[in-house]
C-alpha cells in the first residue's frame, strides 16, 4: 500500500497541474519515501573494498537486444528475447541478489543498483509481454492509478538483498537517490518509457562511471524528450518536475544543470530563457514495434 504522504504529493501535484493549465506544471515534488530508520542499513560501505560485481550478463544481453533507430531511438527488442537469454538475465538477476552489497565500496554499489534496477525493469517487462506500456502492470488493486502511486509494479517486491525484499521504489527512492545524491542517475535508470532517457549500451562500470553519466546526461538533455525552447520558456521532461529536489529544488537551478550539459546551439538557447513548464513523459514502452 502506498504511504499517505506520496499519495498526498500526487495529489498536489495533479492539483498544481488543473490549476495551471494542461503542460505546464510547474509545482516542486519530491517523489521520495518516507523515512524509516530501518533503511539506513543500506548506508554501510567498505571504502577500500577491492571487490568488483561482474556484469558481463547485462551486458551481453543489452548487446543482443538494444536497438538504435535510424532516427536515433533506443529501443528494446523484447519479443526477441529468447527462452535461453531470459534464463540468463533471471540468473544474473539471482546473483546480484546473493552478492553482499554491503562489503562494496561506493562505486561499485552505485554501479551495483543501477544495473539491478535496470535489468528488474526489463524482466519486469518480459515477464508481462505483451504491453504498451510498463504502466499497465498491476500487481494489486487501488482507487488511485498505480503509476502514480507506487502500486503497481514500482511497489512490488521483486527481488531479494542481503535478506531483505526490495521493489524498483526501494531502490531508486530509499537506496540510489537518499545515498549517492546523484541527479544524473536520472540518466542511467531505464524507466522502459519513450519519454525516458536511453538504455545504455552497456552497464554503469565503477571505474568508468563519472564519463559514463555525463554522457548519459548530454545525450538526454540535448534531445527533444528533455527540452524544448520556445521564446524564454522552456518545456522540460516531467525528471524534472518529480525530481526537481535532486536538480537543486528550483526552476533557475534546473536551468543551471541543463546548461552544463546542453550542446552550444541548446545553451544559447537557454539563455534567454527565464521559466521552465513541464511538457510531460511519454510513458510508451521502449519496445520495437
């Protein structure tokens, strides 16, 4: 069951955006659980930790099935997927879930949480293929939708830590934003939406991570899912609305981190611009037709 408070921050939210006017939402929320104590075990690291998480699976497996459009999309060639790949992914999977995270340093626990993140998103997928998108999986039944509350399949335990159960929520919202206070892990995480940033092509790598997200980064923000510019406002992906507290918690703070990323023609571009309007999220699976 989703708390009360993301309940009550959605319902601002939805409120914020019919007092507004349609697109152009504007309202700081932050999606973010409420805190418990208990979570706190997942803070313990080991600084000096030697120890590297094999990734080589992921990897493989985003290689056999990413694609790239001629037009640049990136997509996920789910229904290729064989019976052999599917048991792969579900034992690399498995692995992740006996590896004692709490013995890695830093890196590798960043690394760590965005692969599992992201391959439980695309099991999550196959596991209920057929759909046009990831929204219309339900694991339970709510008055509220689920996509916006966390019912569905972002609350679902769907994997197994250190003997804890966790869901796709508990990792990006109790684990990889409260932790690593990193907004370009945005940029990394595969939301299986056309409105998402891209899959990457291969897995976040500890020792090649801080290259890894500024790319990810420029490669969103420099494409119309990101920003749009229009005079002096600019319409911006709904990343920026949910997370706005990750981007600095306001609207010239968001504009400051899209500047240190965008292309030189998109940066003159922001600087005439003043506001920033939400221009939504394309919650379309990221599949090939």
């Amino acid at each position: 069951m989703a708390s009360w408070r993301r309940v009550l921050s959605v319902a601002l939210l939805l409120l914020t955006g019919l007092l507004a006017g349609c697109g152009s939402v504007t309202a700081v929320t932050d999606f973010v659980l409420p805190q418990d104590p208990s979570w706190e075990r997942w803070a313990a690291y080991q600084p000096n930790s030697t120890i590297h998480v094999n990734h080589e699976a992921w990897g493989q497996f985003l290689g056999a099935y990413r694609r790239v459009t001629p037009d640049g999309a990136v997509q996920v060639a789910y229904r290729d997927v064989t019976a052999d790949d599917r048991r792969a992914l579900n034992e690399y999977i498995d692995a992740l879930g006996e590896t004692p995270v709490s013995t890695l340093n830093r890196q590798e626990q960043f690394a760590y949480w965005v692969n599992l993140y992201n391959a439980l998103t695309v099991k999550l997928i196959l596991d209920h293929y057929p759909v046009e998108s990831i929204r219309e999986i339900e694991f339970g039944r709510s008055f509220v939708p689920s996509f916006l509350v966390g019912d569905g399949p972002w609350g679902q335990e769907l994997v197994t830590v250190e003997g804890i159960p966790l869901s796709l929520d508990n990792i990006e919202q109790r684990i990889i934003r409260p932790l690593f206070h990193e907004p370009r892990a945005h940029y990394v995480l595969n939301r299986a939406a056309v409105g998402s940033p891209d899959l990457m092509a291969e897995p976040v790598d500890a020792a090649r991570m801080e290259v890894q997200l500024d790319e990810a980064a420029r490669t969103f923000i420099n494409s119309p899912r990101a920003v749009t510019v229009d005079g002096n406002r600019a319409g911006v992906s709904s990343i920026y609305t949910w997370f706005r507290e990750d981007f600095g918690g306001s609207e010239d703070a968001v504009l400051v981190h899209l500047r240190n990323f965008a292309s030189p023609e998109l940066r003159a571009q922001l600087d005439g611009v003043s506001r920033v309007r939400d221009q939504g999220f394309d919650w379309s699976l990221n599949g090939t037709p």
